[in-house]
C-alpha cells in the first residue's frame, strides 16, 4: 500500500515538474526561432542572444531540476537516492514528452513553412557539394522531418535528464545517518 502511495505521489510530482521543465524548453524554442527569423542588425548579436538563452536554459533547468527533487525528497521525506532518481526520471520522461510533442506540431504545422524554407535554402548553398543521389535523400528525408524531430528530441531529453537526476540523486539524500536523532538548540 506505501508502495502504491510513493508511486503515485512520484508520477503526480514529477508531472508538475516535467511541465515546468518542459515549457521552459518550449519558450526557448520558440525564442530561438523568432530570434533566428528577426532581422537583427549584427550576426554576432544574433548569435550572442541565441547564445545566452541556451545557456541560461541549460543552467536554469538544472538548477531547477535540483530544485524539484530537493522539495520532493523535503515533502515526502525520501532518504534514499533510488527514489529519487525514480523521481528525476519520470520528470524527465514527462518532461521529454511534453517538449518532443511541441517539437512535432512545430515542425509539422506551426512553423512547418519556415523550416522547409530553411531547408531548402541550405541544400541550395550546398547544392555544389551534394551529388543528385545525396540532394534527392535530403530532400526525402525533409519528409520525414516531423518525426525526426519527435524522436530526437524525446530520446535526448530523456536520456538527458536521466543522467542529471542520477546525478542530482546522489547529492540530495543526507549522508548523515544522526540527523533524525539530532538535538535542537534553542
């Protein structure tokens, strides 16, 4: 019954945070194709703006993930790093589903014309260095960009944020085997 109750109580955590997670990779998706498509006057500051928002992405995920699994093992007072790490993989799994989903429908029908145009524009600028065979692959395999990007994404974001919750588990849980038999000073 404790088992169930743990279950439960991690997929309904770790749904929470996996949509956090997941809209902030949502928003810099976005942020990057608008900053991408905007016609800012500097290459440089383009790239230095893409640049930053990724890195803070990057920093702000992984201190959020920290975040959600110190407020878990905190709330549901877990000791040990497995479930915890039960705890960082489900937010990852819901967190790579949310962000590979939104990932589809963009690639497949929100921005779907400007990709292909991007697309196009690049085997455009190597067209020289492509032969007919490697040019008509290419041009298959935009085909299948949708799903590409779905599967990608959903793989690499799991896979991901696997490795940081193994990672973070390691470090949450107390190492101190006193600390329930600790005196408080007043």
């Amino acid at each position: 019954m404790e088992q169930n109750l743990l279950t439960k109580n991690i997929w309904s955590e770790a749904g929470k945070s996996g949509l956090v997670l997941g809209l902030i990779s949502i928003a810099y998706m976005f942020f990057n194709q608008i900053i991408a498509s905007s016609e800012i006057q500097s290459a440089f500051l383009g790239t230095a703006i893409i640049y930053l928002l990724w890195l803070a992405k990057f920093i702000g995920c992984i201190w959020l993930m920290r975040v959600f699994m110190m407020k878990f093992a905190r709330n549901f007072d877990i000791k040990d790093a497995g479930t915890l790490h039960r705890f960082g993989r489900a937010t990852a799994l819901l967190s790579a589903l949310l962000y590979a989903g939104i990932a589809f429908a963009n690639t497949a029908y929100i921005s779907a014309d400007l990709l292909q145009e991007q697309l196009r524009m690049t085997l455009e600028a190597y067209s020289g260095l492509l032969d007919s065979n490697s040019r008509d692959m290419m041009e298959e395999m935009s085909q299948d960009l949708p799903q590409m990007t779905f599967f990608s994404n959903l793989i690499y974001c799991f896979v991901y944020g696997t490795v940081l919750s193994l990672i973070l588990s390691r470090t949450i849980p107390s190492d101190n085997p006193f600390e329930d038999n600790k005196i408080e000073e007043q």
